[in-house]
C-alpha cells in the first residue's frame, strides 16, 4: 500500500453515514434502522480486508463489515443516533469519524 489517506476515508465513511441516517429518518417508526453502503480505496485501489465498523455512541452497539475484493462494504441494522465509524486497513492504519 502506497499511502493509507486517512482523511479521506474517515470523511467518506462519515458522508455515507450521514446520508444513510437522513434516508432513514423519513421511514416509519416500524423500520427504524438503517443499512451504510461504500468503498474504501487507496487511489485507486480497493482496500480490501480492511475493517469498517460504527458504533453508536450511546449504547456502544457496533456493527462491523469487512471490506471486499472490490474495495465495498455493507453495515446492516444501524438505528438513528450518532455513530463513531472507523476504518481499519489491513495493515492496521486506522481513520475514525463521529457522525
């Protein structure tokens, strides 16, 4: 890996995330979660087998993804509150935004 650009993966994650939250927020209380959709790359390469997780911030509930051959990932079942995501590449640089 050339250089780990942890701003910008911390600000994609963190833009995804909050994007995510503001579709859901619209969705009835029935369905109060959301799923984060997203890429993780190094220029131009896909990070693959880093590690993003989110954590809501008040509860400590995390969900985690690996990140595929193809640079995406997915995080499932997350409900409206303010998140800590953070990406962790494969050789352990990590990036962390609170959204």
């Amino acid at each position: 890996m050339n250089q780990f650009n942890t701003r910008n993966l911390a600000l994609a994650a963190a833009s995804a995330l909050a994007l995510s939250m503001a579709v859901a927020g619209g969705a009835s209380a029935q369905n109060a979660t959301t799923t984060l959709r997203g890429s993780v790359y190094d220029g131009q390469t896909a990070e693959a087998g880093a590690t993003v997780v989110a954590t809501e911030v008040s509860t400590g509930y995390a969900t985690r993804s690996r990140v595929g051959a193809d640079g995406r990932y997915v995080l499932s079942g997350l409900r409206p509150g303010t998140y800590r995501v953070q990406v962790t590449s494969a050789d352990g640089q990590t990036a962390e935004q609170t959204v």
